[in-house]
C-alpha cells in the first residue's frame, strides 16, 4: 500500500513552488521533509504532499475523516447524505459507490469538505463518463486535489481555528502514512 514515488516526484506532482522544494535533500526522509515544511509554516504544502503520498484510498478516509469532523454533530442533510455515500466507498470502493459519492457530492456541492471527499472518491479511479459509454479515466492527480481541497476547505470551516485544525488534520494523515508503512518504502 505504497506510492512508489520519490519526494521529489511527489513535490511535483503537488506542484509545490521551488522555494520548498529546495527543502528537498537526499539524506532528508519524507518525515522529515514534512517536519521541514511545518516548522517553516508551510503546513498548507505539507497537507499538499501528504494528498499526494498517500495511497488514493486511505488518502480519501483521511479527507472524509477531516470533512466529517467539520460537518459537525448535525449536519445538513445533504452533507449528511455525502458523507454517508462517500464512506460507503470507502467501505466497499466499487464503480456504483463512486458514482453515488459523486452525486451525493455534487448535491451538497463540490466546495464543502463533504463535496471535496466524494468528488475524490469519484476521481480515484473508473471513468468519469456515462457506464455505457467508452472509458474517460480521470487526471493521474485530479483524487489528490481534491482530497487536498478536502482537508483544507475542512480546516477553515472556523477560520479562527484553521491553523491548529490544520497541524491536527496534517498528523491524522501522518499517522496514515504510519500505518500503510508510507515512509519505509521512500527510506529503502
């Protein structure tokens, strides 16, 4: 359950500006890079990277997680309504719940954090035509923008709290990382 990708590739693929990329050193492990960026206040790109890092799967149970926090104990209905279809995927991440995140993501509208979660689900992976028409695979990164979107729509539900939601959200997606062995496979 690992990217396979290098710091390097990942920072371009998050299209991190060259100023933190030049945090970028052979003897400096992803971790470390990401302490890098959150010790030069740069947690917005380290949440970037982390999109990026992860496997699309975990990464969007780490968005939905962000979202569901933000949604608070009783949401709207149609937040609700994206949640549920968005953990449904994530659950069982077949074509017919992808689909159903998205709509469900589209009625609560792609600009919530509910919105981003199952607009990711639908960019993981299918085609984002028609079933009965010729495949349309998404963009290689179009998942992780929107799981990226996710997190930080998330955070600034309170704008006078974005920044420690922010340093929170950015280590339940570490501890992520943790989990599916992420960093071993950049260190080896």
């Amino acid at each position: 359950m690992r990217t396979g990708k290098s710091v390097g590739e990942i920072c371009e693929a998050a299209g991190l500006e060259a100023e933190v990329v030049a945090l970028v050193t052979p003897e400096r492990a992803p971790p470390a890079f990401v302490g890098a960026l959150r010790e030069g206040e740069k947690v917005i790109e380290a949440v970037g990277f982390l999109a990026h890092a992860l496997p699309v799967r975990e990464a969007i149970w780490w968005a939905w997680t962000c979202a569901r926090d933000s949604a608070g104990d009783e949401p709207a209905a149609k937040i609700q309504t994206a949640l549920d279809a968005t953990g449904r995927w994530i659950h069982e991440p077949s074509d017919e719940n992808r689909r159903a995140a998205y709509e469900a993501a589209q009625a609560a509208d792609i600009m919530t954090p509910a919105g981003s979660a199952g607009a990711a689900a639908f960019f993981s992976g299918g085609s984002m035509g028609p079933p009965d028409q010729p495949p349309m695979p998404p963009g290689e990164h179009m998942a992780a923008k929107a799981i990226f979107g996710c997190v930080v729509l998330a955070a600034g539900s309170e704008p006078e709290q974005m920044e420690p939601r922010l340093h929170g959200f950015l280590d339940r997606g570490l501890e992520v990382a943790e989990r599916v062995g992420l960093w071993h496979l950049q260190e080896g």
